[in-house]
C-alpha cells in the first residue's frame, strides 16, 4: 500500500482515480485549484486547495507521498498563457519537489494531442510529435521535462485518447442533450472513420498497473485508447439507438462545416476547438501493443459501452447538470453557444 499524492484531484480524472484507489484500500491526498467536495472522496481523504505554479504550496503538500499522479491541466478552453504557464511549469514544478523530496515515481498523464492531426495509423510512442494549439504544444513540453527527470526518478507518461465515463460532461454534455433531445447529429464529413475513445475506469487500472510496476518497466511512455472501437457513425449510431429517442447521426460537408466552426471559434461563439474539429473526420487512433505487453493492461470498455455508460450517468443526473453553472472544465458543461441555436433546427 502506498501513499498517493494526485495534482488535479477535484478534476474528472482526479476523483475517478481516487475512488478507484479507496477501491485497493491505497489513501491518496488531493491537491487542486478548484475545491473539490469531499462527500465525493473516501473518508480520511486530504486536500489541499491551490495551485501547481505555486512551488512552496505543492512541495509541502507533497512531503510524505510516495508516488505522484500528476493529472492536475489547463484544458483548451483556457487562455494559452494559462495553459503554457499550468501544463509546462506546473509540470516542472511536481518533478522537483517529487524529486528533491525523493518520492520514487511519477505518472504524468499526457495526451494523444502530441500527435497534432497525423496523415498515418495507428499511432505509437515514438511517432513524431506535433503539437497543435496551446494544449498539445505544452503537453509535449511537459513531456520533454519528464524526460529530463527520468534519470532522477521513475516518470511513466501515459498519453491517452478522449476519455469519458460516469460524471463526465465538457463537450460530452453536448453531444448527450442532443441525443437525448432527439436531435439529428450533425457529424464532420460522412462519419466513415475510425475514432478511438477510452473508458475513464481503463485509465484508472492503467495507473494503478504503473504503480505497482517494476520502475525499469513503469519508467517509460505509453499510448492507451479503446481495443474495441468503430467508425464514428457507427458508434454514434449504436448510442442513438440504445437512447431511442429518435437521434440519428448526419453527414455533412466537412470543409464547409470545419471553416464555419473555425470562424465560430476565432468569434468565441462555439467551445468547440481547431484539435476537436481538426481531427473529427479523420481516423485517430493509437496501439496500446506496448501498455499491454510491458504493464499486462487490459480494457473492459469498448467504444459503444463507454458512450452509453457515460450517456446513462447524464441522463441520471440530467436536472442537476442543467441547473448548475457552465464552465471549462470535463466535470461541468460547457456553454454551446451558437450550437444551441443550430440545435434548434436540427
């Protein structure tokens, strides 16, 4: 049993990798910006309220941990210098105290985002990485600090695909309202590629197999996505018809509809963001070849099952996430925008 120290704990990742420790009787200690409500976290469970750019706060917090799981971001909907400053610095700053306080390992969760918009598939851990945005150049800078460290201490880097499971909302609620609205579902181009997601509890075992790891085999990166995944009409398709409510997936002019949400993004008028819609219509996935044979990971979702999973916890929970506030980050909804009034005529 070990001590675990979680950076972005109140976020969506931070409470599922938590709950999913209580579950290996591991107590883990949450350090974030937001304050998190602790009716959500085992009993005993600490926190700690402040910011990953502040080094004093995080070292001391940190003291007495013995491993680190640094998921604490700035999401893309945040501005690019708050974006650069959390990712790269606050990343710079959990490797030193980790290190100076000499905590054995750290897991830092990075992003398939590093990729950029790739022209070949699958993707693996020593393909080129081209960041697009503010979020994906600082996820590859972040990285290059990680490889700094590796000499120091244990850092596994695990790049995941778009995860999603039970409480999580961002630009996921969207795309549920519609569903449960009955709306057609407007896809980028002919929905004919394939797009691999991810089960938030797949994550989560990753993590914990990294932990329990011999470090030589954990001190390493990793690409981590759904085994089981379609194309995107499919898998779209199958949550309409499991919702039956009369939502139907949608082609549409790919150019035209990405130059349109371009401008919406430029005029601030739509969440959604160039690496979104950039890589909509186009395959994306990577192999997890090198997580299973070196950690023995295995998945329990496929893509069809996670997205209904996660729709069956939004519809739970479908009056609370309207009444409460809109916002940036994967645990509450995101304002759509002009998206709403094209929900309208849909």
């Amino acid at each position: 049993m070990k001590k675990i120290f979680v950076t972005g704990g109140a976020g969506f990742l931070g409470y599922h990798v938590i709950n999913y420790l209580k579950d290996q009787n591991w107590p883990a200690q949450v350090y974030d910006i937001e304050a998190p409500d602790p009716k959500e976290y085992p009993i005993g469970t600490d926190f700690f309220q402040n910011d990953v750019r502040d080094y004093a706060s995080l070292k001391k917090a940190m003291t007495g941990a013995d491993a680190v799981i640094h998921a604490a971001a700035a999401l893309p909907l945040w501005s690019a210098k708050d974006i650069m400053t959390t990712n790269v610095d606050g990343t710079r700053n959990t490797l030193r105290a980790a290190s100076e306080l000499g905590i054995s390992q750290v897991i830092f969760i990075s992003s398939t985002a590093v990729y950029g918009i790739p022209k070949k598939h699958p993707l693996f851990e020593n393909d080129p990485m081209v960041g697009v945005g503010p979020y994906g150049k600082s996820k590859i800078e972040a990285e290059k600090i990680c490889e700094e460290y590796r000499s120091k201490l244990c850092v596994t880097v695990i790049r995941p695909k778009t995860f999603i499971g039970p409480t999580r909302l961002g630009v996921f609620s969207i795309l549920y309202d519609w569903v449960a609205s009955g709306k057609r579902i407007p896809l980028i181009g002919n929905g004919h590629n394939l797009y691999q997601l991810l089960d938030v509890e797949d994550l989560c075992a990753a993590i914990f197999l990294a932990l329990n790891a011999d470090k030589e085999k954990a001190n390493q990166t990793f690409n981590i996505g759904a085994k089981e995944f379609r194309t995107v009409r499919e898998d779209i398709g199958a949550l309409c018809e499991y919702a039956k409510s009369g939502a139907r997936p949608m082609s549409t002019p790919a150019p035209v509809v990405k130059f349109f949400l371009r401008i919406f993004e430029i005029l601030h008028l739509s969440p959604l963001y160039r690496w979104i819609y950039g890589t909509a219509n186009k395959d994306s996935y990577v192999s997890t070849k090198k997580l299973e044979e070196t950690l023995g990971w295995q998945p329990k979702y496929s893509n069809t099952a996670t997205l209904i999973r996660s729709y069956e916890w939004f519809l739970a929970h479908r009056t609370e996430v309207e009444g409460h506030s809109e916002g940036v980050t994967h645990r509450v909804s995101w304002k759509q925008g002009i998206l709403r009034l094209i929900k309208k005529v849909m």
